[in-house]
C-alpha cells in the first residue's frame, strides 16, 4: 500500500511541476523544428524521471541511489527545457544561461553516476567521486565563461576541453576505469557504454561550442537543435545503461 501511496505522489508532483510551464507556453509554429524539438525533449525528460523513479521503487537496494540521481537528471533538464523552449518559441534567441544552469547541475550528477554503480557493488574508493566531479566543474565553466564573455571563446574552450579530457582519462585509464575492472559484468557493461557517451555523444557540446562560437558559422537554430538532440541521448540514455545495470544485479 505504501508503495501505492508513492507512486500516486510522484505522479501528483511531477503534473504540479508541468502545469505552469505549460499554462504559459507560447503558440509553437508547426515550422519550427528546433522549437517542435524542445517540445519533445522536455516531455520525454519527465517521462523518462517517471520510470526511473518508478524502477528506483521496486528495485530498491543499493541500486535505489543510483537510479533516483538519474530521475533527477532528467527532472532538472525537463523544468529547464520548459523554460527554455518558451524562450524559443517566443523569441527564438539562444537559452544560453539556462542550458549551462542545467548542465552545471545534471552533468556533475552525471559524473557521480560512474561512483555510484561502482560503490553499489563495493568496488571504488570515495576519491574517484571528488576527482571526477572537479573535472566537470572545470569543463562547465570553461565553457560558460567562453559563451558568455568572460573569457576570450579560445581560452574558455581551451579550458573545458581540459576539463573533458580529464574526465576521458579517468574512466578510460585512471582510477574508475580500473575499478570497474573487478565489477560484475552487468556492472562492466554499463559503465563501458556510459563511458562511450561521454566520449562520442558529448563530442557534440564542443563540436558545436566550435562552430558557434569560434567560427560563426553556425545560426542560434542549428545550434539549439544540435544541443537538443544531444541532451536528449546524453541524459535519458545514460539513465537507461544504469537502469539496465540495476536490473541485471537485482
């Protein structure tokens, strides 16, 4: 019965969270592809915190953590997706502050992933958590810095690409890589493909801070829909490879 009551609460809370969003979004124009983009990403990130929350519930155990830090993943990028897509839709300008408000909390969380289904097994020190959430921090504001003015777009890319490869380093060669080494297989499976999102599906953040930014030639359009579809794989499939490792181990 409780588990009734958790469930009906987790769906009252997430329509509380959408319905000012929605009372207040503006017309879209069905030729707006990018904002038609917006519209499919922001519900797909709530449908996706749903059954991650959902999964979290029954599978519970120490898989339960693991899994509640993806819902919040995608709960954050789903309020700031309804925020930014109204910014679209009724101006069409660039959402820059809201995507790296989003990204400066869902990223690290993101990188606290490769700890946490790691630690649900027993296999990973606590200073891989620190190592790889300072990595993240330094590529985030690297790049914020450089979108934003701050810092010359060549000295901020510079900056975050530090940041990124670092984090590459970690998982592929450091310390977190060899920990998942003596992780069950279900584990070693997800934390492979986790690692290959961050190295192909997050390409796409600096191949676009690049020709956005650098070169100029590519429109706050093509821009947004680039960074779109990347969040939209990045996040929820990155969700899923944890989903699919909890469910092997449980």
């Amino acid at each position: 019965m409780s588990k009734f009551f958790n469930k009906i609460s987790l769906m009252a809370f997430l329509s509380f969270i959408m319905l000012p969003s929605m009372s207040q979004a503006a017309t879209l124009n069905p030729g707006d592809l990018v904002g038609i983009s917006f519209w499919v990403i922001s519900i797909a990130m709530v449908a996706a915190t749903v059954f991650f929350l959902w999964e979290a519930m029954r599978i519970g155990g120490k898989w339960s953590t693991s899994l509640t830090v993806a819902a919040l993943v995608t709960l954050i990028a789903a309020v700031h997706y309804f925020y930014m897509r109204d910014i679209w839709v009724a101006s069409g300008d660039s959402p820059t502050v809201y995507r790296y408000v989003d990204w400066i909390l869902t990223v690290p969380l993101q990188m606290v992933e490769f700890y946490l289904i790691l630690a649900a097994v027993g296999v990973v020190a606590g200073r891989v958590f620190w190592h790889l959430l300072i990595g993240t921090l330094i590529m985030l504001l690297g790049g914020y810095f450089g979108e934003t003015g701050v810092l010359s777009p060549v000295v901020g890319f510079v900056i975050g690409m530090a940041g990124w490869v670092y984090i590459l380093y970690y998982i592929f060669s450091g310390e977190a890589a060899k920990s998942a080494e003596n992780a069950p297989a279900a584990v070693q499976s997800a934390f492979n493909t986790m690692r290959l999102i961050v190295l192909v599906g997050w390409a796409i953040y600096p191949l676009g801070y690049v020709l956005g930014y650098m070169m100029g030639s590519v429109d706050a359009a093509s821009l947004n829909g680039i960074y779109n579809v990347a969040d939209f794989v990045n996040k929820i499939a990155f969700g899923l490879m944890i989903w699919s490792a909890a469910n092997s181990q449980s």
